[in-house]
C-alpha cells in the first residue's frame, strides 16, 4: 500500500477539528440535556433522565415555547413558498435582457451585505412610520424576504444560466403554449433546484433572528423566545429545547433529501421506461 504523504494527515487533523468545533457544541448541549432533575448548566453531569425534556410540555413560566415554535414554522412556511414562486419568477425573466436588469438585480443582492439588524430597524421604522402595525407576519415576514429572497434568487440564476433551451423548442415544436412548456418541461426538469430553495428559504427564516428582533412585535419568534430564556433560565430545559430544535432542523433537512431522492428515482425509472418504449 502506498505511503500517505504527511500532508495528508495534516489536513485530516485539520478537518476534524473543524468538524469538532463545527458541531462540538451541539454535541455539548445534547449530552447536558439529558441531566438529571437537580443538573445544571455546565459539567460535570448531575445524573441522567429525560426530566428536562418532559418538563418542556408541562406549564411552567419559562415563556411561550410552543406559540413561539407555532409563529417560526408558519412563518418558514409562508417565506419559504414566497422564496421559491419569486426566484423562479425572477430566473424566468433575467434570461432575456431588459432595460434596468442589472440595477434590479444589484438592488435585490444588496441586502446581503447590509447589516441585518439595520435592515430590522429600518423596516419596523417604515411601518411605524405608516402606522402600520409591526407584527411577525407582516413587518417580520417582508424583513425575512430581504435575507432569504437573493440566495434563492442566486441559485435560480445558476440553474437557468446551464438550462437546455432544446427542450423548450422540442415542446413549442409539439404545440404546447408557453404555459404549458413551463409547466410540463421546465419545472419537472429544475425540481430539485426547487425543492434546495425551499430549503434554503425556511431554515434560513427558522432559524433568523436579528432581522427579526425589532419586526416580530408583541410576539416572539423561536428564536428571539430562546434569547429571551437565556436571561431568566436557569436550568437544563433551555438545553433540551435546543436538542428538540436541532433534531427538528434535520428532520426537515433528511425530509428534503429523501424528496429529492424520491424524485430522482422516478425520473430514472421514467426514463429506464422511455428508453424501453413503454
């Protein structure tokens, strides 16, 4: 067997310790999680139990826990189909030039560079200023656009730029409208371009807080009830939530790869079909 040279085993070391203060830290609050009823917030452990975890759906004065992780999901809901409808509005229509494209284009990625509390302030001042009522679904809803719209929009950007128009033409040749081309040609074929904007626009809004802390109003998001917890919690609970909510974020995530896993097979058997001339 060939000898590794020691550059290797360098960069290995390297990488694991990334991966190690990568997610060391979840690590940390899973294990602390699981102390027992008299645990505190740091080593050595005081027992083990699930006491933390049970405490989480019994009523206690630690906050809104449940209505704060009801107001986060339906609003990762509602950003994350208004992310996916607008990129692939927008990457339909910058395949063609138009008069003032780059400055839209420049003005919709901007948000990424500005500070994102600045871009909370900002909008809570805007609707103040229209007396407008600041609230998670409305103010908190538009702030999270400004984060979660130009990724998605970047992405639908790379997808058309390597699209085969061919298939568009071979369609319109078939007589289909420009609806119906859409419809049946080009969304089937950029899917799982879809399905990793969704993604992109509901963990990103799940899990946003500083563009959400001056537009959520009255009503706190998960986030902000968390940050709220930790000046007032002092025991392991705040840990077991954090455990719930990242088992929670890669549900989601191994719910989006097996969709798209799912897809891919049945677009390979469809195709294994057509090549056989069923």
């Amino acid at each position: 067997m060939e000898k590794r040279p020691r550059s290797f085993y360098v960069l290995a070391a390297f990488f694991g310790l990334f991966v190690l203060f990568l997610y060391g830290p979840i690590l940390t609050i899973g294990v602390l999680s699981f102390q027992g009823p008299r645990g505190g917030l740091t080593f050595p452990m005081n027992g083990v139990s699930t006491h933390w975890f049970r405490d989480l759906f019994q009523e206690q004065a630690v906050g809104d826990i449940w209505g704060a992780f009801r107001r986060s999901f339906g609003l990762g809901l509602m950003v994350m189909v208004t992310t996916v409808v607008v990129s692939v509005m927008a990457g339909l229509a910058f395949r063609k030039r138009f008069v003032g494209s780059a400055l839209v284009f420049y003005a919709a990625i901007t948000s990424l560079v500005i500070p994102s509390i600045l871009i909370s302030l900002g909008v809570g001042l805007i609707f103040n200023q229209l007396g407008l009522k600041v609230h998670w679904a409305t103010s908190g809803f538009g702030s999270q656009l400004t984060w979660t719209l130009p990724f998605g929009l970047l992405i639908m950007f790379a997808v058309f730029n390597r699209f085969d128009q061919s298939y568009e033409e071979a369609a319109r040749d078939q007589g289909a409208s420009a609806w119906q081309t859409i419809r049946f040609v080009v969304l089937p074929i950029i899917a799982p371009s879809l399905i990793g904007v969704a993604l992109f626009g509901f963990t990103l809004s799940y899990d946003e807080f500083a563009r959400t802390l001056l537009t959520a109003g009255s009503y706190n998001t998960l986030p902000l009830e968390i940050f709220g917890m930790t000046t007032n919690v002092t025991t392991p609970v705040i840990y077991a939530l954090g455990t719930l909510t990242t088992v929670f974020s890669f549900a989601i995530i191994g719910l989006f790869l097996l969709t798209v896993w799912v897809m891919g097979k049945r677009r390979a058997r469809l195709g294994s079909d057509a090549g056989k001339g069923v």
